[in-house]
C-alpha cells in the first residue's frame, strides 16, 4: 500500500473568547453552526482555512446571532 508523499495537515479548531472578535471573524466566515446545551451556547464559524469557537449564555446567545455577518445554521 503506497503511502501519500505529503501529508495534509489541518488546523485544530480555535476557541474565541472576545464576542467582538467573534463578530469579526464572522464577516469572511461560509456558516455559523449553533449547538444549545442546556447551560452553554456554542456558536461555530466556519472560515476557508480554520474552525472557531465561541462558547456563551443562552441569555447573550441570541444578542450575538444577530451581530453575526453570515448564513446561521442550527445543528
């Protein structure tokens, strides 16, 4: 069994813990994927190159989904 010549390495994902920031990236970002937990909130961007995290209260979650400058998707 041949083995690939180069080995293709991905980033590992980013946790974001400034919502500005967050707000920022979100703007080159394809999708925002949200995940609700019973005590947490994690919003995902997904950008060309990197996954970011942004992990925050059901209460702040729904004032930072509407910052956000991309497609949303719920999971």
């Amino acid at each position: 069994m041949n083995k690939p010549a180069v080995k293709v390495v991905k980033p590992m994902p980013s946790e974001i813990v400034d919502i500005e920031k967050f707000v920022e990236i979100s703007g080159r970002a394809e999708h925002c994927a949200i995940k609700r937990a019973k005590d947490v909130v994690k919003l995902k961007l997904r950008t060309a190159k990197r996954l970011y995290t942004l992990k925050v209260e059901p209460t702040k979650a729904e004032e930072v989904i509407k910052k956000l400058q991309c497609e949303i998707r719920e999971i």
